[in-house]
C-alpha cells in the first residue's frame, strides 16, 4: 500500500509525492474553539460550541537519505512545503488504490442504508480509483463548520466513482445533517484539500540524525471553507 500528496504547481502541472517508505501513522484530531457551557440552577445544560477544525497528521519515520531515492523524496517534499507556506493546498491518500471522494444528494437521514452519490468532481488527483469495493470504510461528513457531524460506516455496494448514484451501506445512518450540508462521503484516509494551519507557517516537520534518516511530522487542516466553495461552484 503506497500513501501520497497531490498538488498543483503554479503551471498547473500535477504533482504526485509517493510515501514509498510507507506511512508509520495518519491520525484526524477533531478539535473545536470557542467551546464553552453551563449548568442552570434547574440542573440543565447548555453546550455553545465555536468553529471546528479538524487536524490531520501524517508521520513518516526515519526515513534513508543516504539513497538517491530518499533524497529526491526530501526535495520534493521542500517543494511541497513551499507551496502550501505560499497558500496553496494538497490533496492526501493513505491508499493511493483506493482514494476518492463525493458529495451526497440531499442530507441522507438517519437510519438509510444508502445514500445517492455524485460523480467525483476533484481535481486532485485527476485520475481517481475507479471503483471501490464492497467494505471499504468510508467517512459521512457535513460541512457545517459549527457541527461537522461524522461517522464512520461500510458501504455495501461496489461505488463507481466515475458515475457515482446510489451506494449501499453495511450500516444504518445514524445522524441527520439536514443542518449540516454538504455532506462528503469519502474513503477512510483520502482528505481532498488540506492547507497549513497558521500556527505551522515556517516551521519545519523535518527533524533528522545526521542527515542520514529524516523522520517528517506533517500536521495539516482541513480546508472546510475551500471544499465547500468547491461545492457551490459544482467542482
């Protein structure tokens, strides 16, 4: 299994970088801000909850830099780096044979076991897996930046990402996102557009042992505005 980034260079060429040496780990930290709440004098609760972000990491550990291979991968990867410190955004598979993504039809509500997708629309990568076999985990996400409610569930029907349609799922739904559209469905460890957080401008995820294995600790957000202007512009 090879995991990889997607970006675009300022020609528009598409850019792949290959985690050859496979991934050690790919964790998503939900985090929330502004949370806030109180108890009344009744012994009820109120809960005020700010905008969340959702933070991924992807750690690669020690990595060979004394193979030309290995230095090429540091090259890029500065590349990259400079691309998203200019503003720019990456896509990231954990599985480049099964990554894809689609935004659902409606708000599915809870207790379907289907859902209707469209086709896949992102740019990165052009060329998708075309199709995702029975049992493969994906996540159901709204878009609200206040709520982001999300599960994780087995979809139950071969999804052709090409054409998309109805998809079956091996579990029942289990929130309803009528407000909180839209709703992506995607593969468990395939994030269509990640930027660098504020608080990671100029900082390097690169630590190293005399420069012979480089251990890289990437921590990206999610872009929730820019995939859902991707959304409102049907791309």
């Amino acid at each position: 299994m090879a995991s990889a980034f997607y970006w675009l260079d300022d020609d528009g060429t598409e850019r792949q970088l290959t985690l050859s040496a496979g991934v050690t780990e790919v964790t998503l930290s939900p985090t929330r801000y502004g949370q806030t709440q109180a108890t009344s004098m009744g012994g009820y609760r109120a809960l005020w909850a700010g905008r969340q972000r959702d933070m991924l990491r992807v750690t690669l550990d020690r990595h060979d830099a004394t193979v030309s291979a290995g230095q090429a991968f540091r090259r890029d990867l500065e590349s990259m780096l400079t691309h998203l410190h200019l503003g720019g955004w990456v896509a990231f598979a954990g599985d480049t044979t099964k990554m894809g993504a689609a935004w659902l039809s409606g708000a599915p509500a809870p207790g379907a076991l289907s859902v209707i997708a469209t086709a896949y629309s992102f740019s990165l990568p052009s060329t998708p897996a075309v199709t995702l076999p029975i049992g493969t985990e994906v996540y159901l996400e709204g878009h609200n930046a206040l709520l982001r409610k999300r599960e994780m569930t087995t979809i139950g029907s071969t999804w052709t990402l090409a054409s998309g349609g109805v998809i079956a799922l091996q579990t029942a739904i289990r929130y309803g996102r009528s407000d909180d559209t839209p709703v992506l469905m995607r593969h468990r460890d395939y994030y269509p557009r990640l930027i660098m957080p504020a608080e990671g401008m100029g900082r390097s995820p690169m630590t190293s042992n005399l420069r012979l294995t480089y251990t890289y600790e990437l921590e990206l957000e999610v872009d929730i505005g820019g995939l859902v202007e991707l959304y409102e512009a049907g791309t």
